[in-house]
C-alpha cells in the first residue's frame, strides 16, 4: 500500500496536480490500488523530469530541491509527513482487515484454542466412564474393541463439529 498524490506531492515539493499530471505524462507510475510507491516516485520524477523548468507555486523552490538536505539540514518536513501518511496507511489498512474478519487479536485465537482443547480433553475423559459399565462382563475382545473404537469414532466426529454426513 503506498501513499496518496498529495503526499507524494509533499514528498518531492510540488502539488498534488503536479503529480496527477506526471501520472497522465507517463513519468510516475501507480500502484495498483490507486496510489503510489515514494520510492519509486521519487527515483521516476527524478530520472523523468526536468527539474530546470521553473518554481514550483507549492514550496518557491526548484522542482525537487530540498532546502534541508541542500543545506546540510536533517530530515525534511515533507519526508516526515510522508513517512508518517504511509504509517496512517498501514494502520487503516490494518483496521479494515480486521473489522472485514481477515484479521482477528492474537488473544482471542489464544481464548479460543484453549477452550476447544479443554472441550476435546474433557470428551475423551469422559469415554472410559460411559464404557466402563458396559465391559465390565465382557469376555469378547473383538466385541470390547469394536464398542472401544465406535466411542472414539463418534467423540472424534462431535468434536470435529460434522455430524452423520454432513461433512462440508
């Protein structure tokens, strides 16, 4: 996800038309979404601009001339601000997943997980109490096997959540 026209047009110090219109030209390229990599922009308007051809309205400055950096200054205002328009970005796009459902909090997973284990120890506890009575007599081991693997069976399909062919 990359960052809006305007703040590519903060970026490299021109406005926001400037940059609709290198787009029209041909000079930058869009992503795929609609908006636009700052790398990339800046190394293309860069590499496919004339930056001789006047001032610019937005900053009074040549066409990509950055005072701050030309001057031996930090880091400039419009780098800032689109650093932190592509974090914005980031979290919005965040926050759509997961009100969409793709994205779900790592606590709930860990609730979630807990109790379906709990749910399969306390079913799978529960067999030799309900089988216990009924082999007590028994003499047949292919019959105490066979009533053995059939409570497995039909613990294992309820807690798989399928039920008599209805495994979709």
């Amino acid at each position: 996800m990359g960052i809006s026209a305007r703040a590519v047009g903060r970026l490299i110090g021109v406005s926001h038309v400037a940059v609709i219109k290198a787009h029209q030209e041909g000079r930058i390229t869009r992503l795929k979404d609609g908006t636009y990599d700052p790398a990339t922009v800046v190394r293309e308007w860069e590499a496919r601009t004339d930056l001789r051809n006047g001032r610019n309205a937005f900053t009074g400055s040549p066409k990509g001339f950055d005072a701050d950096i030309e001057n031996g200054g930090g880091g400039s205002l419009q780098k800032s601000r689109a650093v932190v328009e592509a974090f914005r970005a980031g979290l919005l796009r965040l926050e759509y997943m997961k009100r969409s459902g793709a994205l779900v909090s790592a606590s709930d997973m860990k609730r979630a997980s807990f109790d379906e284990a709990r749910r399969c120890r306390e079913r799978l506890n529960s067999i030799p109490d309900r089988l216990a009575p009924v082999l007590v007599g028994m003499d047949d081991q292919r019959q105490i096997h066979k009533l053995i693997s059939e409570e497995i069976h039909t613990a294992l399909i309820e807690l798989s959540g399928f039920r008599n062919g209805d495994e979709t």
